[in-house]
C-alpha cells in the first residue's frame, strides 16, 4: 500500500482507535504521555482513516531490570494494525517512522517486549533487523481487559528484541 500516512495521533483519534481496537488500549493514557512530552502515539491512516498505531516511549521502562540494563533505550509498545489491513506494510511503515524520530533524538537503539509465541510480530522485527536480547524471557507486565471491562495491569513474560540505529537503516 502507497497511501499510508503515518503522523503523531490527535485528540480527535481517540474515538476511532477505541472503535478499531476496542476498549483494551488505554489510548488516553498514551495521549496524555504524549501532551507531556513522554512518548510518541504515532497513527497510520489510509484515505484518512486509522489502521494502526505504535507507541515510543523515552520514559525509562516500568520494569526496574530493563531500567538497569538498557539504560536511555527507548521502547516502542502498541503496534497494532486492523485485521483487514495486515500484510501490506502497514507496520513496517509504523515502526520506520519510529525509529526515524528516536534516531533524531540522538538514541542509537530501540527496544520492545514481544509475547513468546506471537511468531507473526517476530517475523516483523527479524526482517526490520531486530534480534533477541537475551537468550531468555523476561518477566514484565501487560495491560489486559479485566473480567469487569476494565483495563488492569497483569504478570507475563516476553522476549525482549532490540534494534541498533544506524543513519539511514
Ligand atoms: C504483527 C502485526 C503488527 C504486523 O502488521 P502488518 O502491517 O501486517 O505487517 P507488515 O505488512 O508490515 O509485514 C511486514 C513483514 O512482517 C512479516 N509478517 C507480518 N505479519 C505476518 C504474519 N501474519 N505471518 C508471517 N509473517 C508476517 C512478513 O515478513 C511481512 O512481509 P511480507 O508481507 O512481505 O511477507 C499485525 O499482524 C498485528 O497487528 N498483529 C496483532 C498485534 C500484535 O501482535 N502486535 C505486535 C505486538 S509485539
């Protein structure tokens, strides 16, 4: 797909990112992070309309281990594409734009979690140039939908991948 658009998210897309992606995302939360300077809420659209959507925090990780071993890294949550848009690139244009501002920001890597057995997402990342961490799962957390239809921190584990920018990769 040509027509992908992919630009920081605005107030007026918070209705349409609950409508894609269901109450789950605290999208908010993520704008509110990015009004204060603490992250990017990039949105890609088509014809105007959002297909996806990735998250780059500069904020340390909440996870004190990652604070200490991948100091100044930041980390990229969220990445998201509609079901009926998937194998276009719409993904791959999401996480360029990303590490295009990190390496404006003068960070030289960028980092996420990926849950263990979601082999379409590790794909992604191996073909963008992204490699395991560590040979081992770290414990994190993930937000998740509570019984009550509430959004809730739980325990998991993920795979940590990481990426080292280079001008122009
Ligand atoms: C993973 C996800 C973000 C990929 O988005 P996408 O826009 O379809 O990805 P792209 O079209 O940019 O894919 C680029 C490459 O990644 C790999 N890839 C992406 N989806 C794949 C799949 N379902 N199976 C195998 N490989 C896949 C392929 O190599 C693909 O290239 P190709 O289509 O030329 O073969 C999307 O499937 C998604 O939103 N999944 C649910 C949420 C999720 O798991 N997010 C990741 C959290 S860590």
């Amino acid at each position: 797909m040509s027509d992908i658009n992919v630009v920081p998210a605005t107030q007026d897309d918070l209705e349409p990112l609950a409508h894609m992606h269901g109450r789950a995302i605290d999208f908010p939360d993520l704008m509110r992070r990015q009004n204060a300077g603490l992250g990017v809420l990039l949105i890609a659209r088509v014809k105007g309309l959002p297909v996806g959507t990735v998250y780059a925090r500069w904020e340390p990780p909440d996870e004190p281990y990652l604070q200490r071993m991948l100091p100044g890294t930041p980390l990229l949550y969220r990445l998201l594409v509609h079901p009926y848009c998937r194998r276009r690139g719409v993904a791959t244009k999401l996480l360029a734009e990303a590490e295009a501002r990190i390496r404006r920001r003068g960070r030289g890597a960028v980092a996420l979690g990926v849950a263990l057995k979601n082999f379409d997402a590790i794909d992604l990342y191996t073909k963008r140039g992204y490699a395991a961490w560590r040979r081992y799962p770290i414990r994190t957390t993930t937000t998740a939908l509570l019984a009550d239809g509430t959004t809730g921190t739980v325990p998991d584990r993920c795979w940590i991948f990481i990426k080292r920018l280079r001008s122009g990769s």
